[in-house]
C-alpha cells in the first residue's frame, strides 16, 4: 500500500498517558498491560463515537485527532467517567488512571501518524494534568462553546519544555448536576473515507474465512467449518449484526486491509484467524481487530488434539463466541453463561430464553420457558437454565400474567432450589431468589441475596442490575443509579431496561424530565414492551402533560387490553407503601384501569 504524503493542518490535538504504569506493571506485568490495552481501546471508542480519531497508540500513551475543541473535551471526560467506574469494579490494585492534555495546533500527517508542535503541546499539558484529570490549552477553552456543561480553571501561565513563550493553562471538568453531552455528529474524518454501508449503532462484525495454514488441501473443509460455525453462533447472539458468510468469502485467500473490509461491509469489528494441522494435532489462532482505529481487541490460540474433530471445532467455536460477547456485548457474565454445561445446544437455547425474558413481553415470556425447559432437557444440571425458568415464573407474578401470583412464585422458587443445588456458587440463583423476596415485600431480604449475588461475582452485569432494581424498591435512589450506572460499564450493550429502574430513581428524587428522557430512549429500543410506557405515563403525569400520559396509556393498552393498576401494583411494593399509591394515582390520572 502506498504511504500517505505528508501534509500539515491545524487540528485539535489529545494525548492521553497512563499515571504510575511501571508501578502497575511491577506488580503483575501481565494484568497490567491487558487492562492498560483495554483502557486505550474504550478510549479509542469514546474517541470515534465524538468524531476523533486515534491517530497513534504506543505501550502507555495515546494520540487522537479531532476536528472540534468542544468533542475533544467532552470525549475526555465521558472516558475519564467511564474508566472511574470501570476501576470501581475491579477488587485489585491494577487500576489504569489517565491524565489527558488536549491541544490546539498545526501537525503533520503521514502514515496515518501525527507529529509536530502541535502533539508535542498536548502531551507537555497532558503532564500538568491529574491523576483521572484533563488539562487543556487556552485556545482550546476559548473555542468551546459557552453553552457545553464544562468548567474552566486557570493554571495560569505555564513555562512548558520545548516551548519558548509561557501557555495559558486550564483544567477543566463537568459543572456539578450537568450530564455529559451525547456525540453531535460522526466524524467527518471517518464518512469522508466511507465507501460502503453505514455502520450500525450497535456493535457489529464481519468473520473472515480462516485460513488454512497447513500444507494438506483437504484440511480446507475443517478451516471453513470453523468460520460457519462462528458465523452461525454468533449470529444467534443479541445485540450483535453479523455479516453473512456469502459477503466475507469475496475476501478468501486475499491479503486485505481490515479498515477497508470494515467499510465495504459497514462492520466496526473483522474476526480474522488461521488454521494449521500438524499429525493427530491442530492450531488455530483468531483475532478481532477494529476496522476504525485497527487496534486489536482479542487475541487466542487453541492448541488441540483431533481425536475427534467435530467436537474440538465445537469448542473452539464456543470459546470464541462467548470472548466476542464479553468484548462486544454482554461482558463477563457470558463467561458465567458458558461455564455452567458441556452441551453446544442447551448453551444456546439458555441464551436465547434469557434474551426472550429480558424483552419483559408477555408472549416472548412464554416461549422464554419453553426455551429454558428445552435447555434443562439437554442438560438436566445446567443451573443457569434452571435460574431463568425461574425468572419467567417472577416475570409472570409481576405483572399479573398468571392466574395466581403465590402460584407463580412458587414455581420460581423451585426453580432456584434446583439451580442452588447444582452450583451454591452461582449468582442467578441468590439474584432470582432476591427477587422473589422483593415480589414478597422482604426487602431486607431481598437486598441480602441481591448483595450475595454481587459478592459472588462483581463483574456479572445482570446480578449488579437486579441489585440496582431492589435498591430502587427499597427507596434508596442514589445507591440505584449508581449501581445500575456500574451495570451498564459492565455489559458494552446492556438491555433496554436497566433505563427503567434508574427512570424510576430520579422520579424518586423529584427529577421527573431526567426520568422522561431515559424512558423515552428505553421505549425506542423496545417499542413492544409496556414495562417504560407504564413508567412514562406515571412521568408524563408528574410533569403536567396529561394530555401525553393518556396517550401513552392509550398505547399500553393497545400493547396489553388486560392491563390493570392494581395487577401492577401488587407486582412489586416498594418499602414506602405511599409510594405505590402514589403511582397508582398517577396512573388512574392518566386514565389506565384500575
């Protein structure tokens, strides 16, 4: 590929440096540099996601262009927030902390790569900064617009090195109760290169055929299995656009650019691997890149007897299905997911139940149990099978689907003995068993297997989300959202509805428009389920606008003619009981059913 000609350009320059990393590296060199690769690569995604792109990324230092002051700094900030509550997870001292100096200034380009004073600015700033801090040049604070959310304090005149003339410096940070702006357009950087479909806004990967690395021809049928298994896997996975296999074999036995692949297919993500066969043993190695920045993401190599070979491209196929979910979907908890069976299929019918459930929709309910049950007959000692048969009974004594509630929650009760039985150690069962106590009105208990659940395992999104749902019935706002905030870092596509219980929160602390706007974007990403559209219209009530609370009664009713208040209400009772009347008034006013 030709190199590009270098060209100079005025441009808003980031540098991003990790504080202490030789300290981190000492203390567990290998640990250390995943998580400062995996910090960089979030960044790299913020950066994209505000219109910037990482032009240089070398061991603890980072380097991204952006065409806007105001993008560069909202993008270091909504990282420096995002990486604070990644930290908050983690149980160790590997903590990767950022300093972040933004800079306004003319570069050279070539090579993809920038230098000049420009770069050079940025970093000297980036060192003034604070641990988890950004400091910016005064040009820079001038340039932002005086509507964003942002605070600028002076450091005052800094005498830098290589710098002749003393810089006005500013750190800056978020005004107390502002939220931080969303991206206002995609990087005309990026577009201007475009030349295939649109990327999607939700993650999404094209999987190249694996090439066969060994000298036999005939090994060609095992290296293409692997693709179209992984294909086929992690096309039943949600939240996640595959393209299809027919697209992708235009590029077999080609040397490809993978940023190009990425644009001709409208992918952020390319799967790419190899295959090699040596006697009775195989190797196969795969890697998922970024098509945008080019960073890789995930890296494995499998080493494997062939004693029989359908089974080992069934393993291999599973362990890269769930390492994909963990980085580009549901996070660790798929980890969780897969451990619990040996059986391909009962894996998958469990996912597909959990998803189904999840929708919080009546009919999708039911064929999540059937779905469950298929699961536990493939595999009778599958205890995350059993713990979601057991949600889609609580599914249906909170809101009123069965003919008898007790009834309901007897079943899921059931369900988590089974589960408990199978594995102590698995934490949907302490999350199903805490929600049975929160559709119970225990919420002490509740909250005690919810916190059981958490300290099983502290990175599994789903148990800190249920946990989240008891706090916010146990009238405790502040403690919701921020453990739903930690859910959502945790699960990179997390489900509509952890919007819900944190909606539900700041009408609790009398903040009903920060309420409307979460509902509003839950109710866009599921359209068919009541669970935001019952909550927007007790919302829309607490706001004055009952015209629209009737309007959207109006469609929770289309969605559901059997909806009652009072089969919602006793679904669930928070530990204020005025509470619930309260909502029950809201929705009368609103014209539901009692």
């Amino acid at each position: 590929m030709a190199k590009d000609h270098p060209s100079r350009k005025l441009a808003v320059i980031l540098h991003a440096d990790v504080v202490g990393s030789t300290s981190l590296v000492q203390k567990n060199e290998t640990l250390a540099h995943e998580r400062i690769q995996s910090a960089f690569h979030k960044f790299s995604e913020t950066i994209n996601s505000y219109g910037g792109v990482t032009r240089e990324l070398r061991g603890d230092a980072l380097v991204a262009e952006f065409e806007r002051a105001s993008d560069a700094v909202t993008a270091a900030l909504v990282f420096q927030a995002l990486n604070g509550e990644s930290n908050e997870t983690l149980n160790d001292e590997i903590q990767p902390q950022l300093r972040i100096g933004i800079s306004l200034g003319e570069v050279i380009v070539a090579d993809n790569t920038l230098t000049g004073a420009g770069v050079v600015l940025a970093q000297r700033l980036e060192q003034l900064a604070e641990s988890g801090g950004v400091v910016v040049q005064g040009s820079v604070s001038e340039t932002v617009p005086t509507r964003m959310p942002f605070d600028f304090e002076s450091m005052g005149e800094q005498m830098l090195k290589g710098f002749e003339q003393p810089v006005r410096a500013f750190s800056v940070s978020l005004q107390p109760g502002k939220a931080l702006p969303a991206p206002e357009v995609a990087s005309t950087m990026l577009s201007a290169e475009a030349e295939g479909p649109e990327v999607p806004d939700k993650p999404s990967i094209a999987v190249l055929t694996f090439t066969n690395m060994s000298n036999d021809p005939e090994q060609e049928f095992f290296s293409d299995g692997i693709t179209e298994d992984i294909i086929t896997a992690l096309s039943r996975v949600s939240g996640l656009l595959v393209v299809a296999r027919n697209s992708t074999m235009v590029y077999k036995d080609k040397s490809v650019d993978v940023k190009q692949v990425g644009r001709d297919q409208g992918v952020r993500y390319v799967l790419e691997g190899s295959v090699r066969k040596a006697g009775n043993r195989v190797r196969v190695s795969c890697q998922l890149i970024d098509a945008v920045t080019g960073l890789h993401k995930y890296a494995e190599r499998f080493d494997r007897e062939l004693d029989d070979i359908f089974l080992v491209q069934d393993e291999i196929t599973r362990q890269v299905t769930v390492e994909l979910q963990v980085h580009l979907t549901s996070g660790e908890q798929a980890r969780l997911w897969a451990g619990g069976t040996t059986s391909v299929a009962a894996w998958e019918s469990a996912l597909k139940a959990d998803d189904l459930m999840g929708r919080h929709i009546r009919e999708e309910n039911h064929e999540a149990r059937s779905t469950a049950q298929n699961a536990i007959s493939l595999d009778p000692e599958y205890a995350a099978a059993w713990s979601t048969l057991g949600m889609t009974h609580w599914e249906d004594a909170r809101w009123g689907w069965s003919e008898s509630k007790n009834t309901s929650l007897e079943l899921a009760e059931n369900a988590a003995q089974e589960s408990e039985r199978i594995d102590k150690n698995y934490p949907g069962t302490y999350s199903l068993l805490g929600m049975i106590y929160l559709a119970k009105g225990q919420h002490k208990q509740s909250i005690e297997m919810m916190e059981q659940a958490v300290s099983l395992a502290p990175c599994h999104a789903a148990s800190v989300a249920l946990y989240a749902l008891a706090l916010h019935s146990s009238m405790r706002p502040d403690d919701c959202i921020r453990q739903m905030k930690r859910a959502m870092r945790l699960s990179p596509v997390y489900p509509y509805w952890y919007m819900v219980p944190i909606a539900g929160s700041y009408l609790q602390r009398g903040e009903p428009q920060l309420a409307h706007d979460a509902l509003i974007e839950a109710s866009k990403r599921e359209p068919n389920s009541n669970l935001p559209r019952v909550w927007l219209a007790i919302t829309l009530v607490e706001l004055g606008r009952r015209d629209e609370s009737r309007e959207q009664a109006h469609q929770v009713l289309e969605l559901e003619p059997g909806f009652s208040i009072t089969a919602w209400s006793k679904g669930i009772e928070f530990a204020d009981i005025s509470w619930n009347r309260k909502l029950e008034q809201n929705l009368s006013d609103a014209n539901l059913p009692v």
